[in-house]
C-alpha cells in the first residue's frame, strides 16, 4: 500500500513539473508574438 501512494506522488511530481514547463514555453511564445505585432506596427520605433 505504502508503495503505490510513493508512485502516485512521484507521478503527480512528474506531471506537476511537465506542466510547468508547458506553461512557461507558452508563456515565451505568447511573449514573442506580442514583440512581433508591436513591431510591425510602428510602436516601438523610436522618433
């Protein structure tokens, strides 16, 4: 019994961790995106 809560916590760890991770590249792209549309539209060109 002790052996299966050891392995559902050390799956939940793991897919805790991943979802970090898929966040945080989402966070990126969504991040670079948004550069990208500033820049096309002139807005954060300088005078």
């Amino acid at each position: 019994m002790t052996a299966r809560i050891v392995i559902a916590s050390g799956l939940a760890a793991m897919l805790a961790l991943t979802a970090c991770n898929t966040v945080n590249g989402a966070g990126k792209d969504l991040k670079s995106a948004g550069s990208a549309v500033s820049d096309a539209s002139g807005e954060n060109k300088k005078k």
